[in-house]
C-alpha cells in the first residue's frame, strides 16, 4: 500500500477515528481525506492531524492523481 483514500464519513465512525489508527501502524503512510459534503473545517482539522491532502468528492480523476502525486512527493 502506498497511498490510502479515505473517505471522511465511514459505516462505522469517521476518519477521525481512522486515521489515528493508521498512523499508529504506518506513520509514513500518506492518507488523502475524500469526502461529499461540505467539510472544510473537518478537513482542516484532519490535515493538521496529518492527514496528507484532501479531495471533496466529486473529484476529477486529474485531481486524484495530482492528490496522489503530491502526497507521494512528500
């Protein structure tokens, strides 16, 4: 796994919940924060978590791959 797209809202909690787990695991890990309703706040609290980018869905796949390539860059 090289780069994780997850989205805000989950079946069974949040990336707040999430991402702390992952990070515990693989702290080198970038993770992109997707999400479909308007977060921004949420987002912002999540990056400075250090969540890795953030993409508010709906998302061209040119945005994806730049989200990718930047996280990946980092």
């Amino acid at each position: 796994i090289d780069v994780v797209l997850l989205d805000l809202n989950l079946p069974d909690g949040t990336a707040f919940d999430t991402l702390p787990e992952i990070q515990a695991h693989r702290p080198d890990l970038p993770v992109i924060i997707c999400t479909g309703s308007a977060a921004g706040d949420e987002a912002e609290r999540l990056m400075q978590q250090g969540a890795s980018g953030y993409l508010q869905k709906p998302f061209k796949v040119d945005n994806l791959s730049a989200a990718i390539r930047q996280a990946l860059d980092r």
